[in-house]
C-alpha cells in the first residue's frame, strides 16, 4: 500500500515538473519572438549575452593580471598596452573590470536566488492564509519603510566584516520582502479564481491547491521581479563595495574599483569612468529585459500591445 502511495506521489510530481517546465517554455518562445521585433530588448539580450560571455571567459582573456602590481605603469591612459588604462599600483583595469563582471554577476544571481527562495513561499503563505499574512505583511511594511542601501549598510554593521556570503545575507534580507509583496498580491487574486473554488469544494487539501494550482500560476510575476531584483541587487553591491563595507578589497569588483579612483578622479578618470560604464550598462540591459518580460506576461498589457 505504502509503495503504491509512493508510485503516485512519484507520478504526479513528474506531471507538476513537465507543466512548470512546457509553461516556461512556452514563455520563453513566446519572448523569443517578441524581442526580435523590440529593438530595445535585442539590445539588453546582446549586452547580457556580452557581460555573460565575459563573467564565464574573462580569465582566459584577461591581458593581465587583475592584481598583478606594476609600479612602472602606474596612472598610464588608455594605449596598445593597457586598452583602458591603469590604476595608481599599475593593475590593469581591463583586467579588473573583467574580473569585477564575474564576481558582481554571481553575487546578483545568488540575491536574486535567495530572495525567491525566501519570498516565494512566505508570500504564498501569507496570501493563502489571512492571519499569517496579516502579521508577515505588517513586518514587511516596515522593513520596505527603510532605504535599501541604509538598510543594507545596518546589516553589514550588524553581521561584522566584509564577506561575499555576507553581502549576500544583507543585501537578500532587503530585497525578500520585495518579492513577499508581490507573491503576496498575486496569491491574493489566484486563490479567488474558480478553478480554486472548486478544489477547495472537492475537498482538496490547502497545500495542494498551493503547490498544484497557486505556484505555477506565479511564474510570470515572479520571473519579472527577479529580473528587478538582480538589477537593483547589483547596484546596491557596488554601492557597498564603494562604500569599502562589501566584498574583500583583494577581489576586483567594480564599486571597489570607482572607490580606489575617487582619489585620481581629476588626474585619472579612467579609472572610476570604464567600470561605470560596466555597470551602467548590466543595469540598463537587466532592466530593459525586465520591462519586456513584464510587457509580454502581463495580458492586460499585451493586449494593448
């Protein structure tokens, strides 16, 4: 008996998988089509094809060493050698910029990661179940209440000392519970829809309505948050670089890089200038992704459209 229980738990979990992922893919196709008639969506999709190309490559086509020392070629402009320049210790700053694209791509993913692991289900939770929901939303209220940035800094003072894993934790923990509000609002209109009703009627079970009827109903709204929240997650980790309280200054990121050139702004602005550029660039092509996504999921819009 426990075995057949199992076999069918087993089945039916298959069946959620294949649905989720023939929704995904649809959606993606369906995207596919669209950004190649909306000039501003191809242009984030090269950009981010660039940066990605760059993240996963860039040790192999680094010209220098980003740490290596080189006293002799300090403060040089742009030339054949350096094709962007070099930082008051020699380092190259091409070298650095690609190397800072890595590790500010990773640490966006992973804070886009934990704040939908987070987000996802205390806002299904909290949209779901009134009380519950009652009580998460007010505690959301009020972390929202404070500026991301002054929020993240509070943390890092809290946790100690500058670390990946801890820029992490921080800058998550500011951008949960945007993604707890908008899971929140969306499941607060999914579980009034017939289909719901009629499992509950059925005698269907809270968490089954949840994981069979809610989740992949959320795909869309939470795909588009993540988007945002990966933009605004990358600038919140310069900020904090720049401020000298993110990552360890011996790894290359670009808010470190413009921090180390506020000094030589006026006799070296390269070196604040190319990583800038850098990083206003990931977030532009992240957000204009993120605007396209929402234009296309968004039936009221795509009906517009």
């Amino acid at each position: 008996m426990m075995n057949e229980r199992k076999d069918e738990l087993r089945l039916r979990m298959a069946a959620w998988r294949r649905r989720v992922c023939d929704r995904i893919s649809a959606m993606w196709r369906s995207f596919a089509g669209f950004a190649t008639k909306r000039k501003t969506t191809l242009f984030a999709l090269i950009m981010l094809g660039i940066l990605l190309f760059l993240a996963v490559a860039g040790t192999a086509i680094s010209p220098f060493d980003p740490n290596g020392l080189n006293l002799a070629a300090r403060l040089q402009g742009p030339n054949r050698t350096h094709l962007l320049g070099t930082d008051h210790f020699g380092r190259d700053i091409l070298s650095r910029a690609l190397a800072g694209t890595r590790i500010t791509l990773l640490l966006g993913l992973a804070i886009a990661a934990f704040s939908l692991v987070v987000g996802l289900p205390i806002g299904m939770l909290s949209g779901f179940y009134d009380t519950f929901g009652l009580v998460v939303m007010r505690l959301v209220d009020a972390i929202m209440a404070f500026p991301a940035i002054i929020l993240a800094l509070a943390l890092m003072a809290i946790f100690g000392k500058p670390g990946v894993f801890n820029v992490i934790l921080a800058v998550g923990m500011v951008w949960a519970p945007r993604m707890v509000r908008v899971v929140y609002s969306s499941t607060l209109s999914l579980r009034e829809n017939t289909y719901v009703e009629a499992a509950r009627a059925l005698g269907v079970s809270p968490m089954r309505i949840l994981l069979r009827h809610i989740t992949i109903n959320l795909i869309s709204p939470v795909i588009v948050q993540a988007t945002f929240t990966f933009a605004f997650s990358v600038m919140d980790v310069a900020a904090l670089n720049f401020l000298g309280v993110g990552i360890p200054p011996y790894l290359p990121s670009w808010g470190g890089m413009m921090n180390e050139g506020r000094t030589y702004i006026l006799r070296a602005p390269w070196i604040i200038v190319f990583p800038g550029v850098f990083l206003a660039l990931s977030v532009l092509s992240v957000n204009l992704l993120g605007d396209a996504l929402r234009d296309r999921l968004d039936p009221k819009l795509r009906r517009i459209m």
